[in-house]
C-alpha cells in the first residue's frame, strides 16, 4: 500500500503540463474573406493580426482579416493543427455554417477576448 501512494505521487509529479492551443478564424470589416490559424496565444495572435492590418506581405494583413469570429480550444497541439487542416479544406458554405452554429450574427469577439 505505501508503495502505491508513492508511485502514485510521482506519476502526479510527471504528469504532463496542461496546455491551451487554439484554433480561430477571423474575418475582415466586411466579413468577405476567412482567415484560419492556430496559435497558443490567442490574445496575442490577434493583436498581431491588427497590427498587420494592410500589410501584403501576410493574407490576413493584405486582407484585413482581424476581427475573431469563432475559435475552438485543445489541450494538444497535433489535435489543433489537424483540425486547422480540416477547415482549411473545407468549403466556404461548410465553413459559415460552422461559425454560424456559435456565432450566427457574426459578431467580433475581439473585445471580449483583450479583455479577459
């Protein structure tokens, strides 16, 4: 029994960090064009993106892709970047339809993200 809480309290200590990795899609002003990343900085990845606004050397910035319309949280990287890859590949209708299921006016979660 003494072995077992022992064991059982190093395995506590080796377990693995959890971690936050998002993936996210933001829009322009006029909500035409989709952008889709992953990041585990939401916050800061979008402050980026604001701070490219009109710069051609990146799409979002050429596009004026900034504002945050929908984004999912994963504890694995691999899990974020598999499921960027998925949208990325999907259509423009599927791709509405999933930010609608959360999101259906389309509002720019921006604020309430630089906020928290």
């Amino acid at each position: 029994m003494r072995d077992r809480k022992i064991q059982s309290k190093y395995l506590l200590i080796f377990e693995p960090m959890q971690h936050n990795y998002y993936i996210y899609i933001t829009t322009n002003p006029s909500k035409t064009t989709l952008y889709i990343g992953v990041t585990n900085d939401l916050k800061r990845r979008l402050f980026e993106h604001q701070e490219n606004k009109g710069k051609p050397q990146t799409f979002a910035g050429k596009y004026y892709c900034y504002n945050l319309i929908y984004f999912e949280r994963f504890d694995s990287i691999l899990h974020a970047i598999d499921r960027e890859k998925q949208l990325k590949n999907w259509s423009r209708k599927k791709k509405e339809w999933l930010i609608e299921q959360i999101n259906p006016n389309w509002d720019f979660y921006n604020d309430e993200i630089f906020r928290s």
